[in-house]
C-alpha cells in the first residue's frame, strides 16, 4: 500500500518536496523480510493472491523493482492452496461454511489470470523458464475453484444457511466481487 501512495504521490501535480513514504516502505520491508506467510485460510490465500496482483502492477509502472516479493507472496499462495485443496472443506454443508471467506479466495484466483495477463501485455519481467512463471502455471491450475466457489455460493439454498445469512452484507459484496472482479483488481 506506502509504495501504491507513494506512486500516486509521484504522478500527482502536486508533488510534494519531502522524502513521502521512503522510511515508511524501510520499515515494512525490514518487518516483513523473511516471514512465512503461508495460510490455508482461504480469505488468506484470496489476500496473498490479491497482494501478487498489485505487486505486478507496480514493477510494470516501474514503482517497484524487486521480483523478490511477488516470488515470495506466490509461493505462499501455492502453499496455502495445496493444503486448502487437501482439507477439502469445499465438499461441506453450507452451514459449516464461510462465504466471504470463501469468495475471498476466488477473488484471488481471479488475480492470478490478471498477473499473466500482465506478463503477456506490458512486459513484466518473468522469464519464460524462471520461478515466477512456474508459479503462475502452477497457480492457474486452481483457476476453476473460482467457479466452484461462486457457483456454490449462487444457490438459493446455499444462501439460506445461517452462515450466509448472519454475514449477510459482507457476502453479497464478495459475491458481487467475485463474480465481476474488474473493478477491484484493476489493471
């Protein structure tokens, strides 16, 4: 998010004289190096993945230079998903399940196909044989859990349970996200 700001400070007419967001993005880098964030809480993944998405996005604008992060945040999302998939708690009753958990999930995958498509259209810099474009092949094989999910949670009867109806207002968004992400994962 400091180097999203500090992007749009960048290009604003207004540019301010201070040093921005610089020591800010130092701290978060020495805070977050070496972290394992791996999860196999599904709106965890979704995050991780959505994170991957804005990452690419900045290194094609030239905001971010480092393939580093979107390696590591990658990773971590194939490792979450893996255990996520081998939990299987997609096959359970809808009462024993969270929507926006869910739904959050899927609006990651929907990133996955956004940071290839920025590989293919602006360049980003993934070499056709290196770690980043194994990741991204290896990620896109989870692309149908979107449908799965979203089809699921599009049943009347699913949306009956009480799990979707206490979370009412915030699984009609996700929902809504999910199935017309383009706005949220803007290019």
């Amino acid at each position: 998010m400091y180097f999203e700001l500090q992007a749009t400070a960048d290009r604003s007419r207004e540019k301010s004289t201070g040093t921005g967001l610089r020591s800010e993005i130092t701290d978060m880098t020495r805070i977050c190096e070496g972290k394992d964030w791996a999860t196999d809480d599904p709106l965890g993944i979704g995050g991780l993945l959505f994170d991957s998405g804005r990452v690419a996005q900045l290194m094609v604008s030239g905001t971010l230079e480092s393939k580093g992060l979107l390696e590591t945040l990658l990773e971590a999302s194939l490792i979450g998903l893996n255990s996520f998939v081998t939990e299987d708690s997609l096959k359970i009753p809808a009462d024993y399940r969270l929507a926006f958990r869910e739904l959050g999930l899927s609006i990651g995958l929907h990133a996955v196909e956004r940071i290839r498509k920025l590989n293919e259209q602006r360049s980003l810099p993934l070499r056709k044989k290196g770690p980043l474009h194994s990741l991204l092949n290896a990620l896109s094989n989870y692309a149908s859990l979107s449908e799965t999910i979203e089809k699921f949670w599009l049943e009347p009867k699913s949306r009956e349970s009480e799990t979707w109806t206490t979370h009412h207002d915030i699984n009609r968004v996700m929902l809504a996200t999910s199935l017309a992400p383009d706005g949220f994962l803007k290019n």
